[in-house]
C-alpha cells in the first residue's frame, strides 16, 4: 500500500513538475522529504531502494560512449576539467572550514557536487533548437566528459569505504572488475551469435552482466563501481541494431520501478529539521557552487562563445541531480558523512534543479541573437 501511495504521488506531482521543465522523476525526492519519520519495512525498502541505485548507475555507465569521449574537442576537455575542478576546489574549502571534515572528504565531496546533471537541460536545448549550436554542444559535450570525473568520485569513495578491510584486497577486486570489463568490449566482434538473439533473451543475458559485475564489486564493497562498468562493458558489447532497445527496456524498468524507490530513499534520509535550523549553510554552499561556476565557464569559454553564451554555458552547467546523490548517500549510509551535510547537499541539489532551468530558459529567451 506504501508503495502504491508513493508510485501514485510521484505520477501526479510529476505532471506537475515536468510543465516546469523539471524531470518527473523529481517529484520522488521531494515526496520522501516529506515522509522522512515515515516508518517503512526497512529491510525490504533499502533493498528495493539500492536496486534503483545500481540500475541508474548502470545506466549511466551505459550511456558514456568511449569513441565519443576519446574523439571529445580540446575545448571540451579543457573547459570539463577546469570547470569541474575550479568549483570543486572553492566547494571542498566550504567544507573543509565549515562542516570540519578532512581534505580528502572534503574534495571527494565537493567532486561529486561539482559534477553535472546534464540530461535536465536537454529539453529546454530542444525546445530553443539550439541543440545544434556551439553553445549546445559545449554544454552536452562537458556533461558528457564529466561522467569520467564522477566515475573517478565514486571509485575514491569506494576505497574510502573499503580502506577498512583491506585496501590491497579492494585495489585487486576493482582491477579484475576493469578487467573483466575490458574483455567484454573485446568480445563484440568475436561473439557474433548474440547479433541473432531475440530481444528477451539479449535483455535476460544483459540482466546477469549486470548482477555479476554488481556481485563481485560487492565483494570488495564496491558494487556501485561495478554497475558502472556493466553498462560501459554492455555498451560496446552489444550490437548497434539492438543498442537502442535494450537501454529504452533498461531505461523503463529503472525509471518506471526502482529509480523513483530510490529517490524516495535519499529524499527520507534529509534532516528537514538540520536546513530548518541552517538555512544559510544551504545558502553560502548555493552561492559558492553557482558563483565558481560561472566564473570558471566564463574564464575558459568567452573567447571561444562570447560573453553571453559563456554565461549562459555556465548556468546550464550549474544543474545538479546528477551522480552526486548517489556519492553522498553512499558516504552517509558508511557514517563518513553526517546527515547535516548530506541535508545540505541534497537541499542544495533542489534548489538548483528548480532555479537553473528557469533562469537558463529566460536568459535564453533574450539572448537567443547571440547564441551561435
């Protein structure tokens, strides 16, 4: 009855949002705001609720294209990196000096934030038909790149989590993981049957990549590592004709089940009571994030875009719900984080995922002239 309350909640606040431009699937997060005392069957719901975390990270896995990324312009590499690591670096001395936590925490953190929710502004780039122009393929291109970086978050923090094993032993469990992935791209060529497979059949065999690579990256506490390189693994490895039905199967199953259980999830584990005693916490992380990005995207792109479209480049950049909830609540379920700053996070994600679409919209609308 839980469940079908909250599936029926999150279908109706949807509609709502998305006349908003923001994702429907928005409307789980802030539903679990609201039930955060509620209790459920905790067992049976962290279940469900990691499901749809290693599905959306297997999707995301899924959707990062290596040729693509290997093929990226230098100025999408140059801008991923200084943008990302620009807001990373004033991000990590926030909580370094105000939340107390060591550096490492504290940058692995601020990584995580820095990192970009791009699919959000896909939209409104299409409504605008500005998909196609340098702005929009600097903006779809950085928050393609940018995949490799929370990648990189999430392997940090999965040594975190695993240092108090054994970090040899989870050092070798992420290497046959890479390893195993690496072979599954060099099979594409050599498997030729599966190009004949029914799609049912390629869909049930793409279920037990995923839940082997998840199996053995849970060995070594590092299952989420292991959704990721499924989906890259099972991206080059299945053949193009199918590429496109199997992620809309994945795609369907993950966010028409399991993603909406999970932010649902993350949405309960806020400290409504924590942002209501500290508002200005949420304000200062807010300010910083939005301000460092802005001027990092306008120092590496106003020669390339132009003042205004490097602006523009970094409001669109600035829109969260991306990997970096799925990093926090990972901390915060291995207590390397409290809930006060994972309140903060989340609180902060929110705001950005309802401002930037609406400013980034008007700016749009009044400077479309200058958008090449």
């Amino acid at each position: 009855m839980f469940l079908g309350i909250v599936f029926l909640a999150t279908f109706v606040v949807g509609k709502v949002l998305e006349r908003f431009s923001i994702p429907w699937i928005f409307a789980a997060l802030i539903i679990g705001v609201f039930l955060a005392d509620f209790p459920v069957q905790q067992e049976t719901f962290n279940f469900l609720a990691n499901l749809g975390m290693y599905l959306l990270l297997f999707i995301i896995g899924f959707q990062i294209d290596l040729t693509k990324l290997a093929k990226s312009s230098k100025f999408i590499v140059k801008s991923t990196f200084f943008i990302i690591l620009f807001e990373a670096f004033f991000g990590s001395l926030i909580i370094h000096f105000l939340f107390g936590y060591n550096w490492i925490l504290s940058v692995i953190v601020s990584l995580s934030f820095a990192t970009v929710g791009e699919a959000i502004l896909l939209p409104i780039l299409d409504e605008f038909n500005i998909v196609n122009t340098k702005l929009g393929h600097s903006i779809i291109g950085v928050g393609t790149l940018d995949d490799v970086i929370e990648v990189i978050a999430l392997i940090a923090v999965m040594v975190l989590v695993g240092s108090s094993t054994n970090l040899i032993y989870v050092g070798t469990s992420l290497a046959i993981l890479f390893i195993m992935a690496f072979g599954l791209t060099k099979l594409r060529e050599e498997v030729r049957y599966f190009k004949f497979l029914d799609l049912d059949e390629l869909f049930l065999f793409s279920l037990f990549v995923i839940f082997l690579f998840i199996g053995l990256g849970n060995i070594a506490d590092a299952a989420p590592i292991g959704a990721i390189l499924a989906g890259i693994a099972l991206k080059t490895f299945i053949p193009d004709k199918r590429l496109e039905n199997v992620e809309t199967l994945f795609k369907t199953v993950c966010y028409g089940l399991f993603a909406p259980i999970f932010f649902l999830w993350v949405g309960m584990s806020v400290d409504v009571k924590y942002i209501l005693a500290y508002p200005l916490l949420v304000l200062i992380v807010s300010l910083v994030s939005i301000v460092a990005k802005l001027v990092a995207s306008w120092i590496s792109g106003h020669n390339v875009l132009g003042f205004k479209s490097s602006l523009l480049f970094g409001v669109g950049l600035s829109v969260r719900f991306s990997t970096s909830l799925v990093i926090v609540k990972i901390l915060l379920d291995n207590n390397l984080i409290t809930t006060g700053l994972y309140s903060v996070i989340v609180a902060s994600s929110v705001i950005f995922t309802f401002i930037i679409p609406f400013t980034f919209s008007y700016l749009v609308k009044h400077w479309r002239a200058d958008i090449h």
